[in-house]
C-alpha cells in the first residue's frame, strides 16, 4: 500500500511539470509600441508646419509601428509639396506604406501626382499592404482602409490604419461595418489603428469594439481625450486589438504638433 501511495504522489507532482511543457508555454511575448496619429498634414495648433516636431515625437514615444492620418504627399503649397510618408521613413529610418484615398492629377504636367491620406511606419519589413477604399456618400470626402502585414521578431502581425468620414454619422457606420467586413475570416493578432470621427458610446464605434477591444478602456487613464489638442475634449483615435495582443499601458502625450494629440500604446504580443 506505501508503495501504491509513493507512486501516486510522484504521478502528481510530475503533472505540473508536464502542463508546463505544453506548446507555447512559457514562450516569451514580444513587446511592441505603436502610436496613432492624425498630423494635419504637420501643421500644428500654432499654425507651424513642423514635421521635425513630429518625428522627434515619434522618437521620444519609442513607437515600433505607426499609423498615421492625414498624410499629404506632394499635395500642394500647405505642405510645401513635400513627400510626407517618403520624408518621414527617410528621416525615422523605418519603413513605409502610403494609402492615396484622393488621388489627383499633378499641377503641371510632368509633375507627381498630388496626393492625400493615411501611412504606416514601421521598424519591421512591410511584407504586404493593401488599401481598400471605404463607402462614400455624394458629398462625402473618399476614405480607405490600408492593412499591412509584418513580422515582428518571428510573430505575424495584421496592422490596420484608417480615417473614417467627420460629416455624416450614416455615412461613418457604413464604413466602419465595412472595415469589420475587411478585416474578417483571419486570426493573425490585427491591430486597428485611426481617427474614428465618434466618440466611443456611437453606434459606429460599438460596431467595432464588438469585434475588438479598445486598448483605452483597458489600459488607459484618464478620459484620453484626443481633440482639440490645445483643449481636448473627446476621444475620436482609438488603439483597437484582436487576441494575441495583450496592452500593458496606455497614454495621450501633449503636443502642439497637429490638432488631434496622438494615442501611444504598448502590448505584448504573443
């Protein structure tokens, strides 16, 4: 009999151990910092064109993936007809991709085409990125929804950057039904990154945090109020995740940069 008990207290203390050898068990997450910002073509509350300003922002953040709205390229004279994505991954030294959701021809021929819309930065290769434009009305302004696909140290990543409609709440809900839609059908750890135009209590924001979490009310302090950033008074940019992302915190940095303030987070993914 003290043999038969000997036995079973072996057999149980070897079941943890077992359990903990499972796979994935103990595999170290990977840390990741992303911002999301809405940069008014880097003009700031001051009226300063500063792009500088905000790559030392995005410095100072230590974001590995950034969504940014708002984006001009060769646009026109407010923006002094720069390539702002370009400029930014030059300066960063980060990859890029850039969604054009307007697209027009250049001001004289032989001249870029004139450009405006969203981009990501990222520390790690893009390996693929796809912009989808999202439902317009007839006196709607076109917006889209750009994904790119990365690989952070040896995990996949599904990054989603967009900047839904400010000027019709029906118009907003479609598009952000559509963006559900976009983004269905994978289970790759997405991170849904913008500037949603509704605060978190209208329909077209509970139609996505139906799908995904909103990393502020997880890890968030305070109200996270994003606009105006000189006195801000609602929460319109959201950090959204899948499984797979963990956020440990969570914060609304203060700058003069643009008139949106932007939303940095970090997460473990795992």
């Amino acid at each position: 009999m003290r043999k038969l008990l000997t036995v079973l207290v072996g057999l149980l203390m070897v079941v943890p151990t077992v359990a903990a050898a499972q796979p994935d068990a103990g595999r170290p997450g990977r840390p990741l910092t992303v911002m999301s910002y809405n940069i008014h073509h880097g003009a700031g509350i001051d009226g300063v064109l500063d792009l500088e300003r905000i790559a030392v922002l995005i410095e100072q953040s230590g974001a590995d993936v950034i969504g940014l709205q708002e984006v001009d390229r060769h646009w026109d004279v407010r923006s002094n007809w720069v390539d702002q994505p370009a400029w930014f991954a030059k300066r960063l030294k980060m990859h890029y991709a850039y969604a054009a959701n307007l697209d027009l021809p250049p001001a004289n021929p032989g001249e870029p085409r004139r450009q405006y819309g969203t981009a990501i930065l990222s520390k790690y290769p893009i390996q693929d990125f796809k912009n989808t434009l999202l439902p317009l009305y007839p006196t709607g302004e076109q917006r889209g929804l750009a994904v790119a696909n990365l690989t952070v140290r040896g995990a996949k990543l599904r990054f989603a950057n967009t900047h839904l409609t400010s000027n019709n709440n029906a118009e907003r809900l479609e598009q952000a039904q559509k963006v559900v839609e976009l983004l269905s059908g994978s289970r790759t750890p997405t991170l849904l990154v913008g500037d949603l135009n509704a605060t978190p209590e209208k329909p077209e924001i509970k139609t996505l945090t139906a799908v995904y979490d909103d990393t502020w009310t997880e890890v968030g302090v305070g109200p996270g109020y994003t606009i105006e950033a000189d006195n801000p008074t609602k929460r319109i940019d959201f950090q959204l995740h899948s499984a797979g992302l963990r956020p440990t915190k969570a914060a609304v940095p203060v700058t003069p940069a643009s008139d949106h303030l932007p939303v940095v987070a970090s997460f473990v993914l795992s």
